[in-house]
C-alpha cells in the first residue's frame, strides 16, 4: 500500500473531510473560509510535497509526511497568513504546544506591496478529532 491509499483509507473513516486523489497526489478541501487545503504529492524520487496552502515542505520519510498531512487537517496546526494590500505574501506554519503556538518554517513571495500595511489573519483546520494528549485521533 502506498502512500495515497494509506491516506485515502485514513479519510476514508472521516467523513467530515472532503477530498480527491490520483495515483500521485491527494488534496484535503478546506471546510470553510478559516481553514485551508492540504495536499501531497508523491515523487517518482521517493520523496514527498506536503502543501498547507502554500505553505509547502519536502519529506524523505513517509510516516512524517503523513503526520504533516493528518496534522495540518486538525487543530495542531495552523498558517499564519501575511498580506498587504489584500494580496497573501506570507506563510507561516505554527504548532501547538502546552505552552501555546511554536512557530516554524516559513514561505514568501519576494514581489508584494510592501508599501501597503501588513495585515495578519490566522487559518485553522479542525476536520479531525484529536486525542486527550492532543494527537491526531485516527478512527
């Protein structure tokens, strides 16, 4: 079983998430306009693309690309999102930890309008259940 079927089973048992695949690549919709897509795709490499939006990082390892994908689909993740001028310039992955949110990596665009004032809005998924210890729940 590869990645995509690992997945689509996973998805399979959560309904409340809408999804499509292919043989190479499968995309979470978002439930709503305070979340955002997630997607990965599967290289003829054997490495892995995982988008949150456009926030996006590569994996070598199979099982921490599922665990982003699954992640980024639940309350554990969520993107802060940088625009000016009403246009997205900006993605930045956050975590969350007891103490509050980790902030990771991050994703530009070099062209903006930096002239314009910088405005901050936070996207959330919350399409799966987590755990009492605040990992994904997977049914």
């Amino acid at each position: 079983m590869n990645i995509i079927e690992r997945l689509v089973e996973i998805l399979k048992r959560n309904p409340q998430v809408r999804y499509e695949f292919r043989a190479d690549a499968i995309r979470a919709l978002a439930a709503d306009s305070s979340g955002y897509e997630v997607a990965l795709l599967m290289h003829s490499e054997g490495d892995y693309s995982v988008y949150l939006a456009t926030w996006h990082t590569e994996f070598t390892d199979e099982n921490s690309a599922i665990g982003t994908f699954l992640g980024g689909l639940s309350e554990c993740y969520r993107l802060e999102v940088s625009s000016r001028g009403n246009e997205d310039y900006r993605w930045t992955i956050q975590y969350r930890e007891p103490g509050g949110w980790r902030t990771g990596s991050t994703v530009g665009l070099l062209r903006y309008k930096f002239w314009r004032r910088r405005q901050v809005r936070y996207l959330q998924n919350r399409l799966l259940p987590l755990s009492e210890t605040g990992n994904v729940l997977l049914r």
